[in-house]
C-alpha cells in the first residue's frame, strides 16, 4: 500500500457565542503576526466585525478583503494581500465561496487558515478541498485543512435553512459515494479505506436518520448537520482525497455547474444526483428521496431549476469530468436513453 499523508485541523471548536474564542484561535494561528479577514457583507455583519474588534484589542493589525465570487482572480486578489514575512494567518468567515478562496490563498501562501463557518451548506467547512472556477479542472483542489474550524451554532441558525437543506444534500450524497468506492476498489484494485468510508456514510445515516428534525428546524439536529459535515471534511483528509465523500453525483454536480449559467446550490443538486444514483446501485434510492423530501431539499430537477435536457446532458458528462474515478456511471455507460430512463424511475423529472 503507497503512503498517504493525513493533515487533519489543530482545533474544532462547535458552540454558541463563539466570538472570543474564534479571536483567541486566530492570535494562535498568526503567531502574533498580521492577519487578512476574508468575508462577505452580511458574515462580516454577524461575526466578522466581532472577530476584527477582539484581534484588534490584542494588538494583532487586520485587513479585511471582500470576497465577490469563487474564482482565481479573487484568490489572487487575497494573496496580493499576504506577505508570509509580517502576516500570519488568512481567516475565512461567511459560506463555501468564502472559505474556498481563504483556504486556497493561505494555501499558496504557506500561512494558516482559519475556518468560521456561517453556513451549513456543504462539507468544506473542516475539509483540504476547495472548489475554485478558473483552475482548469470541474472538481475540487487537494489543498492544506485549516490550522482551526470555529463553529458558531448562534451564527449559523440564522442562516436562511436552504443553505442548512443544501448541505445535507451534500451530506446524504455520501450514502452512494462510498459505493462508487468499493465498486472502484473492486473493478481497478485502487486503495478503499475501511475507516474514512465508515465515518463518510455515517454522516449520511445520521443525516437520513435525523431527516424529520432537521427539517423542523430543531437546533441540536441543526449542530448534527454541522458535526457531520465537519467529520466528512476529516474522513477526507485521514484519505488524503475525496474519494469517501464524492463519487457519481458529485460529478453530475460538478457537470451542471459547467452546463447551467447560474447553478444551484452544490448540495441541492448532488442531494437530487444521489437519487439517481441510489436507484442505479440498486439502492434504497426511495430512502433517499424520502429523506431529502422530509428535510425540505429538492428532489427533482423542478426545484433544481433545471431543465429535462441539461440534467441528462449532465449525467453523460460526469465520467469525463474525472475519468480516473471510477464510479457506477463508470460501470454502466449509459446512453441518452438508459440516463433518461433512469430519471424518470427515480421521480427526479
């Protein structure tokens, strides 16, 4: 067996009122060093400037970078602001798109990142995986996890709940992704890690489990979600790849963002892939269905806000996007007819 480096985070911290402590953390990450905040408008609003005002009574100066969207440009844009000599740490606060370029910047700038969460909407919150556009490739980047996570359960509530909904989608996906391992471990022999499996789809199980609760709004199956999504971002890094966490319906994710102009939420379309999915692994694709209904995420490509043709197109795309992963789109090789079919039985169309 080849070797494999593990880099898991110093500290994760879940918790309500967490804004001291998520200073604290940072002044350890910097060094005492500068430190660049990386966020958005309303994030900032919630936690950022409390962060900002704690680092600043600590004597640690602070810069603050808005981030716009998820490309290469606005990575670039952040790393222009880091000089390795006098700052120390990058700190992500707000959702996905945020974290993914403070995580890639302070990655290519060799300093430590910091992750404040302010979404539950996928698993990036603790994982080395960023998803940036302009990198050449659909899928996401093996980058360094972050030095400390900072979960304040006060500031994700108020997070609109399809952010919550999308991130359990992200979640449930893991119940076929670990299929698409085994079936890849038994076709080319490539490496299927027992461990990192488990803790992948029992963020799935939970997320089922919990699906009724979560859908309520119940706060403590609110933290569940969090927790899971954290552990999925660790099972990852224990394998040094996404393989535990993203198989088939994540590269149909990945294919819809390519194919649709403004595409919904990661989580929301692998949540609707996964029952495809399921149905095609010969899976309880109806637990699925179920599950994602019950919580209030979409199940079909109407809520998507996708068409008929685009999702079929992406479904024959997803083994190109990653052809060295073999999945059971892999195995199948389906036809525009075999994909439709599949489709319709799943009741995604």
């Amino acid at each position: 067996m080849s070797a494999h480096e593990m880099r898991l985070p110093d500290t994760i911290t879940i918790g309500r009122g967490l804004r001291e402590m998520a200073a604290e953390l940072v002044s350890r990450a910097c060094f005492g060093k500068n430190v660049v905040l990386a966020t958005s408008k309303t994030p900032y609003q919630l936690i950022g400037s409390a962060i900002a005002n704690s680092l600043e009574q600590r004597r640690i100066e602070l810069e603050c970078h808005y981030v716009e969207h998820a490309r290469v440009s606005d990575v670039q844009e952040l790393e222009d602001m880091v000089d390795p000599e006098v700052c120390g740490a990058i700190v992500g606060v707000g959702g996905g798109r945020v974290l993914d370029v403070a995580k890639m910047a302070s990655n290519n700038s060799a300093v430590n990142f910091v992750s404040v969460p302010t979404t539950a909407s996928h698993d990036g919150i603790a994982s080395q995986m960023a998803s940036i556009k302009g990198l050449g490739t659909a899928f996401s980047a093996v980058l360094r996890p972050p030095f400390a996570v900072v979960a304040d359960m006060e500031v994700i509530e108020k997070a609109p709940f399809r952010y919550t909904a999308s991130g359990c989608g992200d979640l449930i996906a893991k119940y076929t992704s670990v299929r698409d391992w085994r079936l890849g471990h038994r076709r080319t022999g490539e490496h299927f890690g027992e461990y990192a499996a488990s803790l992948a789809q029992l963020s799935a199980e939970i997320a089922m489990r919990r699906s009724r609760s979560i859908g309520a709004g119940d706060p403590d199956s609110l933290r569940t979600v969090v927790e899971a999504l954290i552990s999925s971002g660790v099972a990852m890094s224990i394998e040094g790849t996404s393989r535990p966490c993203s198989g088939s319906e994540h590269l149909i994710s990945h294919a819809l963002g390519r194919l649709v102009e403004n595409p919904p939420l990661h989580g929301e379309c692998c949540g609707v892939a996964t029952i495809v999915m399921a149905l095609l692994h010969k899976a309880n694709w109806k637990r699925v269905r179920r599950a994602l209904s019950e919580i209030g995420a979409p199940t079909d490509i109407h809520r998507l806000g996708v068409d008929r043709e685009t999702f079929i197109e992406a479904m024959l795309m997803a083994p190109r996007i990653r052809p060295q992963r073999y999945t059971i789109l892999s195995e199948l090789k389906l036809d525009k007819r075999s994909a439709e079919e599949a489709a319709e039985k799943a009741g995604v169309f």
